[in-house]
C-alpha cells in the first residue's frame, strides 16, 4: 500500500516496487492519479482521503504501508498543520493495525524531526513518529534530507520543484561533503522494501526504528530483491507482540525453541514484575511459558511451568492466524481463551462477555466463526493435554 505515489519520493518508491520480484501487489491510494501502468499495480482514489472508513477493507491481509504523503508546513498554522500531518497519518496507521495487525507501516519523516524541536514542523512530525512507534505495526520512521531524484522523479510542490533545480546541480558535491545528509529515491525505495522483507535487526540495524539519510544509505540495495527466510533459527531472540482491537496489549521477547515455518515454538518467562490473577490460575514471576504459535490456525497454546518446573497447565488464546516478521511475531487476540490445568481437573473457558461485547460477531461475523470453532477444538484437544498439535513437547 503506498500512499503520496504522486509525489517525488512516492514514485521513486513505486518504481522499486514494480522492481522487486519479491513484490507481488502494490495498491496506490490517493486523491488523484498517479498514472502508472503495470500489471502489479492498482489505484483506488477517493476524493477525500481523510474519510479512512470508506476505503479501510482494503487494508485486510496487507504485508506493508509506505506512507510518502505530506504537505509544507509553509503558510499553515499549526492547527491545520497538526490536522493533515499528524491526524490523517495516524487515523490510517491505526485502521492498518485492525485490520492487518504486524504490517509494515514506513513514515517518511524529514531531516531534523524533533518532538521537542523549536521548529512548528519538527514538533508535529516527531509527535506523529512516536504515535506511530506505539501500535502494533512493524514501524519504522525514515528521516532523509536531500533526496536526489535519480529517475526524474518530480515533487508536486511548485516551489519544491524549483528549489530542486537550482540544488540539482550541486548533489554531486553534496555527496562528497556530506554524504549522510543526502539520498536519493532509489536508495529510499529499496530501504522500506528491505526493511519490510528482512526489518531492521535483519539488516545488522539492531533495534533502530528511525533512520537518517546514513542509515537509508547503509542498507544493502541487495535486500529490496532477496527472498525473507522462512524459518526463524533456534535460539534466536524474536519479539512477542500480542495485539487486542488494533493495540498492542503486551510486548515481550522470548527464545526460539524450533519453528517449521508454519508452528513456532518460542520460550519466555512471565513477562510482569508482580502475580497476575484470571481466575482459574495465577501466574507469577519465575514461571516459565513455552509458547505455540501458528501461520494457519485460530490460536495459540501456552504450556505453563512454575520456577522448579512443574507443570501448572495450558493457557490457551484463540487469535487470528500468527504474523510473522523479520525478527518478530504477531498475534491478534480475539478474546475468548481456555485454561486446562496440569491435571485436567479444572478445564474453563474464560472471556466469551468480552468477545461478545468486543462486537466481533457483527463486525466480522468470519473472524467470529474461526473463533468460536477454535475454542472448540482447544477444548477437544485438551482431553489429549494437546499431543496431536505439539507433538513431542506434549506432557503429561
């Protein structure tokens, strides 16, 4: 999904889109036509962009959302401003995190953001980045400075276009002096495309989430056409990032114990400081949770062990199908859970008035229908303490 495809840096991006053979669909959203032909490209224009529930169902099952839109903040108050920077940008950030929670959502920001900043700009910007850093959304925030438009690629801004002339000329020098202060289109496009294929500990950036012109550049050009891995190897740390109504409800890391792909098997210990009561069970710190995650089914399990490894049961979510990153998973909780205790004598379903006040059933009345299938076969597969689904780590 790419919104701002009209203007300079948003061609640049849509041209190493169409590149990348990793790339499949790429859905134009705008108020005017881009006027790019190709057969992987689609537009779907609306005259008033700022009206995000017409046109929100097409975020379902998106893989990334290149947000290139922006406007000068030359002439506006901050008022105004605040409302077409930071208000439409987030409006459609949080529509992507309900409905493809995980996605790859990449801001283009500017050189000197600052939240804290003297500048009117800065401040909104760097309000707008922090926001978007707090959903459930893979989210990083590109900060370039002079952008060399290798393509031709042209601003929609007048006076940005004439500026561009007179500096044109001069981006050689520009390149030599200072080069972490300069990019250009090319480098920008194939950064998200990376970062969305491989994301940033990927792509040796460790935990950066905002990237200056430096950053972009260091990039390796190679990654916006080099296949993701399917596996996550074991032993390696991922990010847990469990996501309720298009929030992020709990945000941990755990170790990879095995994964085929499809079933990833990670490991973590209780991730809050003090106990914490649901009623059949509570959990404290020290215990020890192996958790199951799936690509291709409604829940997830959570084997339970206290601090000298006992077994105190099966916590089990129902969820949307797992998503998985570069370097991290996501799980979409649909409120309606199983606790089965290590012995079997307690097996209780818990939250099924939040789901149905949570609207699901009207709203998304197939989400719904997964649902409650799949809180009927965690609690067949309870009476087998779920052999049949973790195989060899099923206990008894």
């Amino acid at each position: 999904m790419v919104f701002g495809a009209t203007g300079m840096v948003g061609q640049g991006v849509v041209r190493e889109c169409i590149a990348s053979p990793e790339i499949d669909h790429v859905v134009l959203i705008g108020r005017s036509s881009a006027n790019i032909t190709h057969a992987k490209v689609h537009e779907v224009l609306m005259p008033d962009l700022a009206e995000v529930d017409a046109y929100e169902p097409v975020f379902d099952g998106i893989d990334a959302c290149y947000f290139c839109l922006g406007v000068s903040s030359a002439g506006q108050s901050e008022a105004d401003y605040t409302r077409i920077t930071y208000d439409l940008t987030l409006d459609i950030a949080r529509a992507v995190a309900a409905r493809s929670p995980g996605a790859t959502f990449i801001y283009v920001s500017g050189a000197g953001t600052n939240p804290t900043g003297r500048a009117m700009w800065a401040r909104v910007k760097g309000r707008t980045e922090q926001d978007l850093l707090a959903l459930p959304l893979d989210a990083y925030m590109l900060r370039p400075g002079f952008v060399n438009p290798v393509h031709g690629e042209r601003s929609g801004t007048g006076w940005y276009r004439l500026i561009y002339r007179m500096i044109a000329p001069l981006y050689p020098v520009l390149r030599r002096l200072a080069p972490g202060a300069v990019t250009s289109t090319v480098n920008v496009g194939r950064a998200m495309i990376g970062l969305t294929l491989h994301g940033g500990p990927g792509l040796e950036l460790g935990n950066q989430r905002i990237l200056e012109s430096r950053d972009i550049n260091a990039i390796d050009p190679e990654a916006a056409t080099t296949p993701t891995p399917r596996t996550y190897a074991e032993g390696m740390t991922i990010g847990v990032r469990l996501v309720k109504a298009g929030r992020m409800k709990l945000a941990y890391d755990a170790t990879v114990r095995s994964d085929d792909g499809v079933h990833v098997v990670v490991e973590a210990p209780f991730a809050n400081d003090v106990p914490h009561d649901v009623g059949p069970v509570t959990f404290a710190p020290g215990d020890v949770f192996t958790e199951h995650y799936w690509t291709d089914r409604w829940y997830s399990v959570k084997e339970v062990r206290d601090p000298a490894g006992a077994l105190k049961g099966w916590y089990c979510d129902v969820t949307r199908p797992v998503v998985r990153k570069a370097a991290s998973v996501y799980s979409d909780d649909l409120d309606l859970d199983l606790w089965v205790s290590g012995n079997l004598a307690t097996i209780v379903r818990l939250d099924e008035d939040e789901f149905v006040a949570s609207g699901l059933p009207q709203h998304d009345p197939f989400a719904a229908t997964h649902a409650r299938a799949a809180l009927d076969t965690l609690a067949a597969l309870a009476a087998e303490r779920f052999a049949s689904v973790l195989g060899e780590r099923a206990v008894s």
